[in-house]
C-alpha cells in the first residue's frame, strides 16, 4: 500500500460505521471525503513521479530542455 492509501481504509471503516449506526448523512460526508482523499493522493502521487523524471513539476518541463520536452 501506498505512503498515504491508507486513510480511504480508514474512512471506508467509518462510512460503514456511521451506516450502520444510523449516521446517514455522516455516511454521505464520508462518501465525499473519500473522493476528496483520493484525488490528493493521486495529485500527490503524480507530482511524485514528475518529480522523479527530472522535471519541474511549477513549469512542466525539464531543466534546459532535456528530456520529453525540447524546443522544436
């Protein structure tokens, strides 16, 4: 599992809690927070993997122009 996944587990385990305690709209909260969750680790992870390629992830291109990214 990855460094930060960890935490949609944690939030599946409390939607299901609030679910079956009768927390319907603590439930459906939960449902967004996952969603919210999610996109930040896969922006995290993303950035990451820029990161590792050499690139600058504020201008998206490598530095001096090497790599994917070259002046035509």
């Amino acid at each position: 599992m990855a460094h930060n996944d960890w935490i949609l587990d944690v939030l599946a385990d409390l939607k299901t809690f609030a679910s079956a305690n009768g927390l319907g709209k603590l439930a459906e909260q939960l449902d967004d927070t996952t969603l919210v969750a999610a996109a930040e680790i896969a922006s995290q992870k993303e950035e990451a993997r820029t990161r590792s390629n050499g690139e600058h992830s504020q201008f998206g291109s490598s530095a001096g122009g090497v790599g994917r990214y070259q002046r035509a």
